[in-house]
C-alpha cells in the first residue's frame, strides 16, 4: 500500500538535533507459543487476560501471485466465497458467531496469502474455532453463492479501480508496468473479463488445492485458557486432512531490470497528473529489508520528510507525495510519486523525485533523519500492538512473508541497527536510475488521438474439470450442532476522573493501558456553525493551520520537534468543534503537551502558509469531485440544511477557500479558541493525578476571556426533500444516498436510535447490506448512519453500485426504510443489532484515541460521564416498539432527499420516471455555494 503523507507522522529529530531512537523494550515484545499439528497446520496463540475478548485469524498461503493463468482476482474472489456456507451451517453464519454477539470479522487478499480474521467475546472462542475447522474442511461452493459474489467482487473493483480517480493508476498500471514475468504483474482485484471466464469447477479446484491443513496459519491472541484452546484446537483442527498433491509454489523469477523504461496509462475523471517511478527491490526476509524500510521513511514519513519538504512545502508542485518499500514474500519493488498540483507536470514531478533519490545516491542521510525514521518505524509499531487483532497481524504477516512470527519482534532490533551508510547503500544498489520504470498517469483528454485506447485481452483459457471431494449443506436435522457458549468474560472499563480549571477547561483523565502510549485530545467549540457568510471552510482551514505555524515556531519546526518525540500532532475541524490530537510516548508527553499547548494558543496564521493550504486544499477538492461518493456527500449538506449555519459544505468550496483570509482564520480564533470552551481528553498509560499537572502546566495560563462564549446557534433546518442527480460521465459507479435531518444527542430516543440504525445499516448483517449485497450482488457495501449533534442531527443510507442499478438500489433503501416503521423488528434481530452496538462500543476503548473519542463526545454534547458505563444496559433496554416509533417518526423515505451522482447515462431515465421532480445537475456545473447547487447563468 503508497502511503500519503498530507498529516504529521510519528517520530523524530528536535531542534535540528539528532534524537535516540526508542530503544527496543520501549516495544513490549508480543509473548506467544507455537506449535505445529501433525497434519502441518501451524498455531500460533498469546494470552492477554486484560481483554474480555479474543481474536482468531487464519493465514492461508496463498495469494495473488497463486491465481491461475487466465483466472486474475481469484484468491480475492475465493476470500468473499468463504463467507458462505459449510456442511454445518447455512450462507452467512459467519456473522451470526461473530457481529451478531458483539464481535466483527473480515478477511484480506494479499499478493503472498489471504488472512481471515474475527474479534469477538471471549467467551465465544471454541465456536470460533470450530467455525474456522468448518471452513477449512467442509466449506459449501454452490453456483449461487458462486455467481453471487462473484457480482459483489465486480462491485468492489467498480467502487475502488473504475470510480476512484487514481484506481487504474495503483491498482492496474503500476504493478503490470512494474514486473514483465512474476505473477505481482497482475491486480490483484482481477478483471471482469477474467471473473466472468471463471465457472464452479475452477472455484472448487482453487479451494482444494491450497485450503488445506498444511497451508495454514492459525494465530489466537486475547483472554483464554490455554489448555482449554489446546484442546478444541486439538478436537477440531488436528482431524482436517490434506489432498495427496503437494501445495503448488510459483516459481517465476523476475529478470533483472537492464534500462529504464516509460508507460504512460490514462484514465476518466483524473483532475491532477501523477508520476511513479517504480523499481525492483527486494523481499521481506532479505537483510536488505530494514534499511528499504528505513530508506522509504526517510523520503516520505512525515512532514519533514525529503518528499513532502522538497516537493508539497518547497516547490509546491505536489499536491501529495508517496513512497513504498514493498516486501513481499518474493522480491519486490520500491516506489516513489507523487499527484501533481494542479499546473504542474508529471515531467517536473519525475525530475523533482530522481532529485531526491539522487541526493540518498550520492550521500548518506544526517544522523537527525535516521533517527526520525527509525522512531517513526518503532512507534508504529507500538501502536499496532493496541489491540490484541493487531498484534495477531504482527504474527501472521511476519509468518507469511518472512517465514518466521519471530521477526516480528526481532524485526524492531533490525531496524535500530541500521545505519546512515546502510541507507545510501541500498539507495546505491536498488535506486539506479537507468533501472528505473516511469510510470505516467495523465486524463483521457490527453491521449494523442493516433493512439487510440487498446484494453488488454486477458488470456483465454480452459476451466479445469474438478472431480474432488463436494461438500453440501446438509439437511437441518443432520448438521452438527456448534458448541456451547462458555460463561462470560466481565469486562473493566476504565475510570474517567475530571477537573476544571480556573481557567474553565475541563479536562477528563481515563488511565486505561499499561501500554507506552498516551492519547491527548483537545476539542474546541468552533466546528463548521461558525463559518462567516460566504466563507464555507474557513473554520476548517482555521482548525488545519494550527499546527502550520505559530509566533515562535514555523511549520517545519513544530513537524521535526513533535516527531522527535515519537508522537503525532494532527489537528481538524468539524460540524461541531474543532479537534487537536496528541499521541506519544509517557516519558515524553511534557515536551509533546508544551508543543500542543502553543499550537493551540498561539498560531501565526501566515499569509505564505495559508496559499500553501488554499493551494493543497484545493488540489485535493478537485480530486473529490471526480468521485460520486465525495460529490454525493459535499452537496448533502447543502441541500438538507440550507438556511442554517449547517447549510454549507464544512470543508469549504474552491470559491469559499478562494476567499480566506489570514485576518478571517485569526478573527474565528481569538473569538472562539478560549479555555472555557474546550474540553481536554487523556487517556491511556497516564495517571489522573498526572494528566491534571500537566494540564495545569500546559494550559493553566491559558486566559479566559472576559466577555461570555458565544452561544452555538440552534439547528432547525426547514427545506423541503429534493432529489437531485449529479451526471459525472465516465465514472465507473453511482453513488445513492438518502439523507433526513435527524435527532439532537441528547434525545430522548437517541438510543432507540442507534439502534434502529443498527437494524437498517450498521454492519454487514443488517438489513441494507443483506438486502443490496448479500442477496443481490448490487453493491460492494450498503450501509447507513446517524449521527446526532448537539440541536439536530444527520440520518443518511448509502451504496455505491454500478450506473444502471442506481434507480434499483435506490428503490431498494426506500423499502427498507419503510419496512422498519411499518412491522416491528423480531426479538432475535434485535439482540443481535443490539450486540453489534455494545461489541463496537467496547472495541473502541481498546485504543487510547477511541476511548479519548468517547469520552471527548460526551463533553461536548454537555453529558454526564455516568454515560460511559449506561451505554451498554441502555442500548439492551430498547424494545422493539420503540425501534418501530423511531423508525416511523424519523426515517420515513417520504420526507427524505435523494442525491445520486454517478455517469447519468446508465440510469437518468428511470431516475426521472420514478421522480418527476428530479433535478439534474452536470458536474461541471454544480455550484455548492448556491442553494439550488447550480453555477449561474
């Protein structure tokens, strides 16, 4: 995966100063036992008794680079095809074991292996394992299922390759210009001419010839007995057998690459040119591997990394920059682009990049910058190991693609010893630029016409004729009966303590880990509500510019100090406040908090960093407008709360951000940045004792004005339902949205709320997502939320399907929608919607920012703390009445405004027919300033 680096990252260099890197025991080593069955299968566990839940993973060796010739996209196919049924249990049980009692579940499909993976109660995990047993050794590959997801899998590719701006560019362009022999050439996602070539007898091939025993993984990280997961482990796995043929390996090499080499791709709706240069690298156990890790750390982690420093603050001709050492398995490749800013050329871009690698060629990096990246390469891994699904990723990545769960912790020595002359060495041996692969991403409209566009053919092949061992699901009287649920594990939730200080701040301190890590978050009362008239965003822009400057400190500087402490600083605003986030170290929270302090009280606000904003800002919006999903959800907004200080796009418009100011972002600031309007949130490894001294050292001399806050307006939007298609021709998919003014927080039915949310589009099971997905293969998700703030709130149900579906996926949320006032929900249902909420909910404290989230959430809707510890007896108390009432009062489609944006061709007439007020708005005319969302003529 490229990482964009547009935030502040972890870890670095202080005052121009070289720092120490963390030492290693700063990074608790994950504790864990292995074994290996006699039928090959390996396990991998570690207890963690602090956590009332467990998570269970499967790593299967076998990836991408294993599809058959002819077959792209089928290992990520066979990972949607093993959510279906076994012998023992009908289609998507999966979710009954795991999002229907609290817990959640998902798989990924990578070039080396495919990992399943569930989190859920503790006291669920012989079920789990059992479950996982089934899906190994009995899985069910029907025709329906078969064509079903195969649909879904089409919808995936639509929404993230053919809708997404750059999809073709990373998903398809670079890995085929990138290798010409090893199977990493092909996207992993597929094609759908090679999905659609694909029939039964290929699926269940695939599935016996590398789902087995001694192509497996198992990792179990959380709350068990060990002799207990020993034996169900024993009971269910150790039985599984494997074929007679051994596991086929590829063993395609890759040719070393002789000269340089350019490809130029061009794709629909691509509002900024962007360059990759791409070259052979090399793989994950390699000893060459930490110092490309370090290498890529160095170029793009960060701020006061050498891309984002030379090519987005310097010479300001990217509006992002990304670099990747990719370590797979088999030898890889080293990345670096960037997305051009608008007016500049992939030319520029390519000579700005080969600058930048050349300096790394010729000398070695200061001693400030290999410290930088390798703290930042340790404190992300501190944070991984958070949650007890990611430590289990830590194991199993480090198996799959090094061979060895070890490295996962050797892996942080290795990184510390690399040094300066190891970078430029790697730099030297890897980074030639005659070796290079110059990849050009350029608009459709810039294809010389005498080129005109060839799609490649995917190879014709021949299914396979399978005549293997077929299981079916057997008839409902025969099926083993899953095993017994145990007796619960209780949980311990944290104890928040809070004070004010006389300044007015209050501050909320929870310690809730033993782990390194201490999240500090300000949120300010200063969200989108404040923005003056015409100046949509600027309480955004003024919330981003924080940490851009302030009266004693430039950019760079609060970039390279706050990473030099291992933290991150990042700060954003909202509808409703405003937000600063601080994630560090204990031991050096002083120093982080007296940075977060002056960012907070003291931004400058200069003129040169606000064009750097305005220009990257807008940059990123015309990315956002060539994706239906992003136009959907900028003009909803608009069109529910127009009239209102919500009735505005909150991250502003190019005409608003044309218009700011550095006077307009100083004057929002000094009337509503002040103590008594903001809430001061510290969690993790922190002592209320201690978060109170440090936030009276900090903040303490924060003044309080003497004139009153200013009071927040009340939101009682009166605009009609509308329904508005936004025609973005050429784009890969449509994107429905319905969307109501909702409830205030502190509603009497809030928590009816939630939950009949959760029964209509909060998660996989629900009934959106069953409806639209499951059932029909019309979406790659179908979901719905309700966010309520402090005076009103947002409902809105989405899904993004392919163009002619738009009018049928739309009909398909009304029904639903109207289906859950009309008849009450069953009891069972809501149990298990109920279960996702409580499960989500004690998931979320598993980090330091998710719980500073909550608690920060509750302050700023003015409710009590006690709240913390009522959520879970009060979402169980909702009746199914209640659910029905809330749903009849407040979801009614009737009364709902429908925004579709997508390519009008593929479903404008049926749209029309079925909505004779429909309003049709070409892309390159909307106008999100204008109340009807339209340019003038």
């Amino acid at each position: 995966m490229l990482r964009h680096t547009l935030r502040a990252a972890a870890c670095v260099m202080a005052l121009g100063l070289a720092a120490p890197a963390f030492a290693a025991d700063k990074v608790p080593p994950i504790a864990f036992s292995q074994r290996t069955l006699a039928n090959g299968m390996t396990v991998l566990t570690s207890r963690d008794t602090a956590t009332p839940n467990v998570t269970v993973q499967m790593w299967y060796g076998v990836g991408s680079k294993d599809d058959p010739v002819g077959r792209s996209g089928f290992a990520h196919l066979f990972e949607h095809l093993m959510f279906k049924a076994t012998k023992d249990f009908p289609a998507e049980s999966v979710d009954r074991f795991t999002e229907d009692v609290g817990g959640n579940n998902n798989a990924s499909t990578y070039d080396d292996f495919t990992n399943y993976y569930e989190v859920a109660p503790a006291n669920h995990l012989e079920r789990l394992i059992w479950m996982e047993s089934e899906r190994l050794g009995a899985l069910v590959i029907d025709e329906t299922n078969f064509k079903s997801e195969r649909d879904v899998v089409k919808e995936e590719l639509r929404q993230r390759v053919l809708a997404d701006p750059y999809g073709r560019l990373f998903a398809l362009y670079l890995p085929k210009a990138s290798y010409q022999v090893h199977p990493y050439k092909r996207p992993g996602i597929g094609s759908i001419e090679e999905l659609d070539a694909a029939t039964l007898d290929d699926v269940r091939a695939f599935h016996h010839a590398y789902y087995r025993p001694d192509n497996v993984a198992l990792v179990v990280v959380g709350n068990f007995d060990p002799a207990k997961l020993n034996a169900w482990i024993d009971k269910y796995m150790a039985p599984l057998a494997n074929p007679a043929q051994a596991v086929s390996r590829v063993t395609a090499v890759e040719p070393p690459r002789l000269k340089a080499g350019t490809y130029t791709g061009y794709g629909p709706n691509v509002p900024l040119p962007a360059v990759v240069l791409s070259w052979l690298g090399a793989k994950a156990a390699d000893p060459d591997a930490p110092a490309l890790k370090v290498l890529d750390a160095i170029l793009s982690s960060g701020k006061s990394s050498r891309l984002y420093d030379a090519l987005v603050y310097d010479q300001q001709i990217a509006a992002e920059i990304y670099s990747n050492a990719d370590l797979p398995q088999q030898p890889g490749s080293f990345v670096v682009g960037s997305i051009m800013a608008s007016g500049h050329t992939v030319d520029e871009g390519e000579a700005a990049l080969l600058a930048q690698v050349k300096r790394l060629r010729d000398a070695p990096p200061t001693a400030a910058e290999l410290s930088e990246a390798q703290n930042e390469l340790v404190a992300g891994k501190l944070r991984e190991r958070e949650t007890i699904n990611g430590r289990g990723f830590a194991l199993g990545y480090a198996l799959r693609t090094e061979g060895d769960a070890a490295r996962a912790n050797s892996e942080l020595q290795a990184l510390q010893a690399v040094t300066a002359a190891d970078v430029q060495r790697v730099a030297v041996k890897y980074l030639d630029p005659d070796r290079r692969m110059t990849i050009r991403y350029l608009p459709e409209s810039a294809r010389p016409k005498d080129q005109p566009a060839v799609e490649d053919k995917p190879p014709v092949v021949a299914s396979v004729k399978y005549d293997g061992p077929v299981s079916q699901l057997a008839p409902e009287g025969q099926r083993q009966a899953p095993p017994p649920i145990a007796a619960p594990v209780t949980p311990i939730l944290p104890k928040p303590m809070e004070k004010t200080l006389a300044n007015g701040l209050r501050v909320i301190v929870a310690k809730s880990s033993d782990l390194p890590l201490v999240s500090a978050n300000l949120t300010v009362r200063a969200g989108a509500w404040v923005d003056p008239g015409g100046l949509a965003g600027a309480a955004g822009m003024t919330a981003d510019m924080l940490t851009e400057g302030t009266k004693t400190r430039g950019a760079q500087q609060i970039a390279r100090e706050t990473e030099a402490l291992g933290a991150t600083l990042d700060s954003g605003g909202g509808q409703e406040a405003a937000t600063i986030g601080l994630n560090v170290m204990p031991g050096r929270l002083d120093q982080a908090m007296a940075i977060m302090a002056d960012v907070v009280r003291n931004p400058a606000f200069a003129k040169e960093e606000l064009e750097r904003q305005r220009s990257q800002t807008l940059d990123g919006l015309s990315v956002s407008f060539s994706e239906p999903g992003q136009l959907a959800a900028f003009a909803t907004a608009p069109a529910l709360y127009a009239g209102t200080a919500f009735g505005h796009v909150a991250g502003g418009t190019p005409a608003s951000i044309a218009k700011f100011q550095a006077a307009d972002l100083a004057r929002i600031h000094a009337t509503y940045y002040r103590p008594d309007s903001a809430i001061l949130v510290m969690t993790g490894d922190i002592t209320p004792e201690q978060g109170f001294a440090l936030a009276e050292k900090a903040f303490g001399s924060w003044a309080k004005p003497a004139t009153p806050a200013p009071d927040q307006p009340v939101i009682a939007p009166q605009t009609a339902p509308r329904a508005i298609a936004i025609d973005l021709p050429g784009t890969g998919q449509a994107a429905v949205t319905l969307a109501k003014v909702a409830i205030a927080r502190d509603a009497a039915d809030y928590y009816p709320g939630i939950v009949a949310n959760s029964v209509l589009g909060g998660g996989y099971s629900a009934r959106l997502n069953a409806e639209i997905r499951v059932k029909r293969g019309l979406s790659y998700g179908a979901n719905s939320s309700l966010t309520a703030r402090r005076s009103t709130g947002l409902f809105r149900a989405a899904a993004q399907t392919k163009n002619p579906s738009a009018t049928q996926v739309l009909d398909l949320i009304t029904a639903e929608m109207t289906r859950l006032g009309a008849e009450p929900a069953s009891p069972e249902e809501l149990k298990a919607r109920k279960s996702v909420l409580i499960g989500g909910f004690g998931r979320s404290l598993e980090t330091t920012d998710g719980l500073a989230g909550i608690l920060g959430n509750l302050a700023l809707y003015n409710l009590p703390l006690s709240e913390f510890n009522a959520y879970t007896g009060k979402v169980d108390a909702v009746t199914p009445s209640e659910v029905q009432a809330f749903a009849k009062a407040h979801l009614d489609p009737a009364g709902a405004t429908v925004i579709i944006a997508g390519d009008g061709t593929g479903f404008l007439d049926s749209l029309k027919a079925e909505r004779p007020n429909l309003e049709v708005i070409p892309a390159a005319s909307l106008d999100l300033d204008q109340p009807g969302l339209t340019k003038p003529k």
